[in-house]
C-alpha cells in the first residue's frame, strides 16, 4: 500500500502572501475531454506535496461532468487516494453504465503517466420516495456559526488559509474523544453548483483520530466515499457544519466518519474514510 497523500496538521503554520487561486481558475482548464492539463498556481490548493483532496476530488467530478453534461444529480461518490497530484495531470472520464435511472461513471487523474486518483460517481434521477428516514441533528449543536469563535487563523495547511474561514463547532474546552467538528465555508465568492461545493468542502477537516495520536506524525487519507443527500442544498452564508470523527483506530489506521449539515442542521452529507496515521 503506498500512502502519499500528507497531512500535517499540528505544529504548520502558512501564511497566503499573494492573491489566492480562484475556483473558477481550478476548474476552467478541464474542458471534458481526454488528455492533459495545467493547474496553474496550485499550489494555493496544496496540502503539503499534493493537492488539498476536496479540490483533487473536485477536479476529477468536474471532469465527468463535463464529459456528459446531461448527467442527474450525483447522489454518491468513491475516491482513491493514489499517489501527489500538482499542476501538470492528464483527465478521463467513461460511462460505465446508463440505466433508466442511474447513471455510473469513472473519472481518473493521472500524473506523470501513473494513476494518482480514481474516482466512481454515481449518478441518478430522483424518484418517488417508497422509504422516508429524516437524519436526526447532533444533540450538542452548536448555534449559527458567528456565535462560534473564528480557529485556524494562521495555522493548518495554506489551502485552509487562502480558501476556508473555519469556527468552532463545539466547545473548545470539552472532551471530544476522536471526533473534530467545525463551521466551514469559502471566503470567495462563486457560481458552484451546490455538489461541487459539498465536494470541494467535504474533505476540510483533519481525521479525528489526530486528537487522539499519542505521537505527533503524519496523518494520510487514503480513500473517501460519501453518498450526497441533499444534492440541492444552499446553506444560508454558505456555512456548512463539518464532523470528522474516528470509528476505530489501530495498527496504524483510522476508519472515519465525515459528515456535513447545513445551517439549519440538516445533514447533507455522509462520509466514510480510511486514513493511515504515522509517527
């Protein structure tokens, strides 16, 4: 198993000296088709020596897409943490099966001539509802964000600092076992659709299992899949509450929950991910 993908979070400080990478300029080189691509200034996106995974798994979604714009909704995706992605990659996209109602497609990054992630979306028409289960609100929730305080001003990884205003989630001074929760939105501006945004946000927090690490070290995610359950969601100020918790941690991995619920605590997001936690 190779783990390239970084994330030192305790201990980094970064700093945005220049004018950040919009998300329109992320997004704009991926045309739908096959072949290369440059991202130019990526590394406002970075997270240590490779793109940040909300924006890698974003780039690869844009790309299907773009490549079949008739597409429904998203309702699911499965993400593979490969290998460093940086500014020079090669794109692809292929239906792997159209139904009446789902449609399943893969997408893949390449970089350097290898696989650094690949990615199976799936893709279907909303139906009558034959089952109704309303997701229930965290007992402990935390109020609208600006009654948080603002965290991770100048610290985490530059991509938090060029891109993320990040406040508290729950009570700093509590005893959270392995789970991080926080409000998070973009500080820019944008025309995403509300799944790209799910996407690009979907991946902000750090493991859980960071808070319980008896050793400071690395901490590398190795997949994610996330099924979407609200593909129409607008979360009023863009605020979208974030929860990263670990499930079980031993011999070296951490299998993880992520979710994400909307301002008024509606979940819209439901994540699992298996992270390898070093030192």
């Amino acid at each position: 198993m190779r783990v390239v993908r970084w994330k030192v979070w305790t201990g980094l400080f970064a700093f945005a000296t220049r004018r950040p990478m919009t998300i329109a300029s992320l997004l704009d080189p991926i045309t739908g088709k096959p072949g290369p691509a440059r991202l130019d200034h990526a590394s406002d996106w970075m997270q240590g020596r490779t793109l940040y995974g909300g924006a890698s798994a974003l780039i690869a979604f844009t790309m299907a897409q773009r490549a079949f714009p008739d597409l429904p909704p998203l309702r699911a995706g499965q993400i593979g943490f490969v290998a460093p992605i940086g500014e020079d990659i090669e794109l692809s996209a292929e239906v792997i099966r159209q139904g009446r109602n789902v449609t399943q497609v893969r997408s893949e990054i390449r970089s350097d001539g290898k696989v650094a992630l690949t990615a199976f979306w799936l893709f279907a028409a909303e139906r009558e509802a034959n089952a109704v289960q309303d997701t229930e609100k965290p007992h402990d929730w935390p109020g609208a964000p600006h009654d948080n305080a603002v965290t991770m001003q100048g610290q985490g990884p530059s991509f938090i600092q060029n891109n993320f205003e990040i406040r508290f989630g729950r009570d700093k001074d509590a005893d959270h076992g392995a789970t991080i929760r926080r409000w998070a939105r973009l500080t820019e501006e944008h025309s995403l659709d509300p799944v790209s945004k799910l996407i690009l946000m979907g991946d902000v927090m750090p493991p859980g299992a960071m808070r319980i690490m008896q050793r400071t070290g690395p901490i590398s995610s190795i997949n994610w899949s996330f099924n979407v359950l609200d593909p129409h969601t607008r979360s009023d100020g863009g605020w979208y509450l974030a929860e990263n918790a670990s499930q079980h941690a031993a011999s070296g991995y951490s299998s993880e929950r992520l979710r994400m619920w909307d301002r008024e605590g509606r979940q819209v997001l439901d994540g699992l991910q298996c992270v390898a936690v070093f030192g």
